[in-house]
C-alpha cells in the first residue's frame, strides 16, 4: 500500500475537562476517500480542525508527506497541501464569486504581496479562476456578488475553493448538508470527479448512507472523540461498534 | 491610459464622478479659481487631508482594522520636516531627508506595534495604538527641547517655496508668481500622486487579500494568506503614507505643534471624514474631506449670514449665532451618517 499523505498520531485535543478528540491515530493515503462518520459531537469538525489548523492539539501530532505540521500555521498547512473546506458556508460574502476563487488561485501562486500591479489584469489567475467556475457550473454567475447566491450555490462555491485550492488533502466537511435533491448529486459528482486522481487523499464526513456506499473505500467511525473503527465498508458497517452505536438506523438519523 | 492611471477603478455612478472632477478641477487650480490666503489655506488642506484620511481608509475601509494612532504617524513626518529643517538648516535636502525619516520611523513603529499585537485580535490593536498614540502625545509635550513643547517648532523652508521668492515678474490672472504658489502645487501634485498610488494599491492583489480579510479572515487564513502579515503590511504602509502627508503639511504651514498634528480631536476629523466619505472606497476620502474641511472653515460665515437674515425673527438668531457652528457641524454628521450610512459614496452608487 502506498505511503500515508496525512498521518495523525495520537491526536488529542481538551476544553476544559471534555475531551472532544481523544489519541486518534490514524493515516490516510493518496487516491483514498475515507468517510468519517460518526453520532453529531463526536469530535468530527474538531478532528478536522486540528489537522488544518484552526485549533491547536493538547496532545498528539499530525505529519503531511511524514513532515510534522502539528504547530504549523494555518495558512503554512494550506500551502503544504492541506485543503480544508468548511461545514457552515465561509466565504467572502461581499465579494463576486469569481473573486473568491481568483483569491485562492492568488494564494496559491503566492501573489498577495503585489502591490503594484492590477489585480484584475493578471489573466492567468482570472482565467483560472473562471475554468474552475465551469466546473463546478458556477460559471454563469461569476459577477454574482456571493451574499446573492442560493444556499446551494454557496455550497458549491465551497467546493469550487477547494478544487482551486489543488490540495494533496481534501477535506470536505459535510459538503452537501442542507442543499436541495438536485443541487447535492452536482456537489457529490465533483468529489467523485477528484477521486478518480490517484494523487490526492480525500476525508469526507457525511452522514448518508448511500453517499457512503458509493464513494468511500474506507470508513473511520468516530465516537465520543476516539477513533471507534477503521476499515473497508462493508466490514465497518457490519462490525459490532457500529451495529451497537447505530443499531438499525441510517447514520442520517443519529 | 486614464483608466490605468486611477486602476480601473472607476466610480460608477455619474454625479460622483461629476463631483470628483468638481473636486480635482477646484484644488488644481485653487490659486486662481479661489484668491486669497484663506482659501489657498484651505485647498492645501483639503489636499493633504485626502492623503490622511485615503491612508486610514486603506486600513480601516479596506484592511477592517482600527487604529487611533493615525495623528501619530502624520505627527512623525511634520515633527520630521520640521526637526531636519531646524537641526540641517533651511534646504530642500532638510525637507527629503525629514520626509523620508518621518515615513521610515512611521513604518517601524507600525510594524512593532503591528506584529505584536495584530496576532492576537483587531480589537487589541485599536487599544494598543491608543495607548502609544497618547503615550507619544505626552512624550512629544515633555520633551520640548527637542520638540518645543506644546508651543512647537517655527523653522525655515526653501526660499524657493515661501511668498518672498518671485519665480517670474508680474501676474496671471491677478496672481501673483510666488513661491507660495509653488508651495501649492507641491502639495497638490505630491497629494495627486500619493492618492493615485492608494488608489492602485487597493486594487492591486495586495489589495484583495486585504478585501477577503475583512470580509472573513478566518477563511482567508484558510486559503493560504497569512492574515496577520497582511495586516501588518497595510498598517505599515498607511503609516508611512500619513507621515508623508503630516510633511506635507509642515512644509506648507512652516510650523509643526501638537494641536496641528498630533491631537486626538484631529483623530476624530480624520474618523468623520472617512465615515462621511463612505469606507473602502477611496474616494470617499475625496469628499469625505473636501466637505469636512469646507463645512469647518465656511459654517461660520454661513451661519453669520443667517444670523443676520433671520435677525427680525425672535427666537431663530440664536440658533445661527456663529458660536454655535460646532453644534450644527455635529447636526450635519449626524444627520449625514443617519442618512448616508455607506457614505456619501456609497449613497451615490446605489442610487446609479
Ligand atoms: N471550540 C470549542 N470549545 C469548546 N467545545 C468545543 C469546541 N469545538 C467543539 N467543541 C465540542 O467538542 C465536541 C465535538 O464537536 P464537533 O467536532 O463539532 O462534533 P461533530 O462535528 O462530530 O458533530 C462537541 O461536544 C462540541 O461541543
Ligand atoms: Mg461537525
């Protein structure tokens, strides 16, 4: 088996007494998609957090292409390779959709610091900006100012960041969650779309069933913040941790 | 070509950009248009204010950070002029060299102040810059062999630059050719460039980081920016360029003190005028201070006028008494934030 892209080892955060993520190890290697599900609370979005920076470990550590990053800096991560995008929509509301993507095909190519040139003249990054839009068929509301977007295609916006982003890790924070029948499956072709390259990780907490069974090649089932199971699908959904936690029901239900 | 020259940022809306030319045409030629002292006073400070109050707009307006200490860096470059002026001798080289020290010193201690507290939260920055705002204030009062004190520092400029210097005989259009129209147009064209040069920074990629960061700076961060480098840099450079139209202002008035550049009421004006103006654009700087600075020179006389028109009415005559002009001053800010709560520009794009 390849070589794990993202590894945390013993990851540990505390608030207070409440130990929200508890010593998760884990590793996650390229051309995967590993679902992470798990009960609302059980440490999800803050295993995430912890691995793309906005919260800093009490314990544990977490290596990208066996570096560690663990104290690294947010922005640090997401230039090494980290691609975060975010359960509650966080975008720059007042700005077109076409300037958000354009700021993060700034970022990556480093570009922020010029202060002389026009930002608007700079055609490689407008153009590259405007291809990832047709993508994810955003294209025709590229002047669109984001706050006027539906709750759909501000979730697809979201997506759109990530896939400008490039990353070596994805990781997609229920991407489709509250977004209408039609919307979602767009949302869930593009995460197919990006799993066909070998190259990238994917980590994608979602709590539909179906979505899981036809995308994912590996489960990992947190439960109160400690890592519960960790296998191929068919395994983890009929292990007994899961049966017990879940008994009967779809995930969407817990 | 014109369109390169303001960035491609044009003003979207017709009035406004009537009104800006207005304002360009006005200062441009302010010495012929408007005769007298008072009026040339005025232009020159209206001019040297938009610089001020573009630079607090590059922070506030675009950046989304607050800083008191705006008078502070203005205050560094007039204290600069004025000290390189008294300790090298009246000369053009006194008045680069103290520019470009007051611009340097502004940019030092704006990074100082930036990196060690702009980590933490905006909101801490603003207390901070208070802080070393009054501290400075005080420093600048106590030290007055250096500074001369609350009385402040009378020098001498170029020749070239003050009413005695004749530059050609006679006059155009009854004005004469003195080195005080030179002076001016010093102000005038350093104000121009200044402002243009703003105007291209907020819309260069520097520019948009700064935009995405006020609008949400945790997912800036997430993109990849390093929000408080950004932050930092934008302070950095709104410092220098307030201190370069504080000397700006030291060499048009010959005379540096506390009340002219460093006082917290000045603070408040540049405040006012960005909020009047509409933040984030820019040009609301224009006419944020082009309308600040008129009201606050000319209220007095207008309310004299009504005064004297009104004088047959009981009860109106003190309303317009001109002492009161502070009081209708703050009326019009009210009234104009009440109604125009994007500005005066923002106002007037809307309405398109
Ligand atoms: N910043 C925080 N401060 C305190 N408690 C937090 C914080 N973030 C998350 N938690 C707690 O950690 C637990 C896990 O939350 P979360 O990771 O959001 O769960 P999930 O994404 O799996 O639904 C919850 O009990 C939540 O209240
Ligand atoms: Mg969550």
């Amino acid at each position: 088996m390849a070589d794990a892209i993202l590894e945390t080892s013993d990851l540990t955060v505390r608030f207070g007494g409440h130990v929200a993520v508890d010593h998760v190890s884990c590793a996650f290697r390229a051309g995967e998609l590993t679902a992470i599900v798990g009960p609302n609370g059980a440490g999800k979005t803050t295993y995430f957090n912890l691995i793309s920076g906005q919260i800093r470990a009490s314990a544990g550590r977490v290596f990208l292409n066996r570096h560690e990053i663990t104290r690294m800096p947010v922005a640090e991560r997401t230039h090494r390779g980290i691609g975060r995008a975010f359960q509650l929509t966080n975008l720059f509301p007042n700005l077109t959709v076409l300037e958000n993507v354009r700021l993060v095909i700034q970022a990556q190519r480093h570009r922020g610091f010029r202060l002389f040139s026009m930002a608007d003249s700079d055609s490689a990054i407008s153009d590259a900006a405007a291809a990832v839009l047709k993508r994810v068929r955003l294209d025709a509301l590229a002047a669109q100012k984001v706050s006027e977007l539906s709750h759909g295609n501000q979730r697809k916006l979201e997506v759109a960041l990530l896939i400008a982003l490039d990353p070596l890790v994805y990781m997609f924070d229920e991407p489709t969650a509250g977004m209408s029948v039609d919307d979602a499956p767009v949302v869930l072709d593009l995460i197919a779309e990006l799993k066909a390259d070998s190259r990238r990780a994917i980590l994608l907490v979602e709590h539909k069933m179906d979505v899981i069974r036809s995308l994912a090649d590996r489960i990992v089932v947190l439960h109160n913040g400690a890592l519960a199971a960790d296998g191929p699908p068919a395994e983890v959904m009929a292990s007994d941790v899961v049966q017990e936690a879940y008994l009967g029901r779809d995930l969407a239900d817990v | 070509m014109l369109t390169r020259l303001i960035s491609g940022d044009r003003p979207r809306s017709i009035v406004l950009t009537i009104i800006l030319l207005a304002i360009l045409i006005g200062l441009a030629l302010a010495p012929f248009l408007f005769p007298g002292i008072r009026s040339l006073e005025t232009a020159a400070r209206i001019c040297i204010f938009i610089v001020l109050v573009a630079s607090y707009d590059l922070m506030l307006g675009y950046g989304g950070i607050v800083s008191f200490a705006h008078t502070m860096f203005f205050g560094m470059g007039a204290y600069g002029v004025a000290l390189a002026s008294v300790h090298m001798g009246r000369g053009f080289d006194a008045l680069i060299v103290g520019t470009l020290a007051g611009a340097v010193a502004a940019a030092v201690l704006a990074l100082l102040i930036g990196l060690f507290s702009l980590r933490v939260r905006a909101i801490f920055f603003a207390m901070i810059t208070l802080a070393v705002a009054s501290a400075v204030a005080v420093l600048v009062s106590q030290l007055s062999s250096l500074t001369g004190g609350e009385d402040g520092l009378n020098y001498q400029i170029p020749r070239a630059l003050t009413p005695a210097f004749k530059f050609a005989d006679g006059r155009l259009f009854d004005v004469s050719l003195n080195g005080k129209l030179l002076n001016y147009y010093l102000v005038f064209f350093s104000a121009l460039i200044l402002f243009l040069l703003l105007l291209r920074i907020v819309n260069s990629p520097f520019g948009r980081v700064l935009q995405a960061i006020r609008e949400n700076d945790f997912r800036a961060e997430a993109i990849g920016y390093r929000v408080v480098y950004y932050r930092t840099a934008a302070t950095c450079i709104s410092a220098a360029v307030a201190a370069i139209a504080g000397s700006l202002f030291a060499i048009w008035l010959r005379y540096v003190g506390p009340d002219t550049t460093l006082s917290f009421e000045i603070m408040i004006d540049i405040l006012l005028m960005v909020v009047i103006g509409g933040m984030g654009t820019m040009y609301g700087a224009v006419i944020g201070a082009a309308v600040f600075i008129i009201a606050q020179n000319y209220l007095q006389e207008l309310m004299a006028v009504a005064a004297s028109a009104t004088a047959k009415v009981p009860v109106l005559p003190l309303f317009f008494d001109p002492d009161r002009w502070l009081l209708w001053l703050g009326v019009l800010f009210v009234l104009s934030v009440y109604f125009f709560p994007t500005g005066i520009v923002g106002r007037l794009r809307q309405g398109r």
